[in-house]
C-alpha cells in the first residue's frame, strides 16, 4: 500500500498549521508591540474593540480581518501595513529590511509596478 499522498497531506495539514500559529503569534507580537510603544491600553482601543477581543488577539486566541487591523492601526496611528509588517517580520523572525526587500523583490519579479 503506498500511503505517500497520506503523508504529503499530513504533512501539508501540520505545515499550514504552524504557519497559521506562527503569523497568529507575529501579529500577537506585534501589536502588543506597537501599543504599548504608543503608551496605549486595550482600553484606548475601546471605540474599535472590546478589551476581551483585543486581550485575546494579543495572546492569539484570535486572528483579526483586515477591516480590523485598518481599525487597530488607526487607533496606533500606524499604517496597517506597519502592524503587518511587523507582525510578520516576529513571526518569520527576519530584519524588516529584509522583509521590504523580499516584498520589492517578488513585486519587481511578476513586473508589478508600486
């Protein structure tokens, strides 16, 4: 019996998982990060969110939409992508230049102009 595309999927199934856990950490991370770098509280973020969702966000229970992440930044006064960014660079534990220059990299590749 050849029980290789069993594994591949397994091992498919475990890989996104731990990508899911690790971006879901990153974003923990980094937004903990940057609010308590602004001197802000959950509770300053109450006009967006409840301090339960965002309390739960921060130890990734949750992962936010990206609805979400616009409402969170905007209470930082961050661009969203600053908390992305940043979410993955915890997440993939890489230098955020190194990130930008990744990004630049596969934008220039499919000849994507920014």
């Amino acid at each position: 019996i050849d029980c290789s595309s069993k594994v591949f999927v397994m091992s498919t199934s475990c890989l996104l998982w731990e990508t899911r856990m690790n971006s879901r950490k990153g974003f923990a991370t980094a937004l903990r990060e940057l609010r308590t770098s602004k001197g802000l509280t959950q509770e300053d973020f109450s006009d967006v969110s409840s301090r339960t969702y965002l309390s739960s966000l921060e130890r990734s229970m949750k992962s936010p939409t990206l609805e979400k992440v616009e409402e969170l930044s905007g209470v930082m006064e961050v661009h969203p992508a600053t908390l992305l960014l940043l979410a993955y660079c915890r997440a993939e534990d890489v230098k955020f230049k190194e990130l930008i220059l990744r990004v630049a990299g596969e934008l220039r590749a499919m000849n994507i102009k920014t």
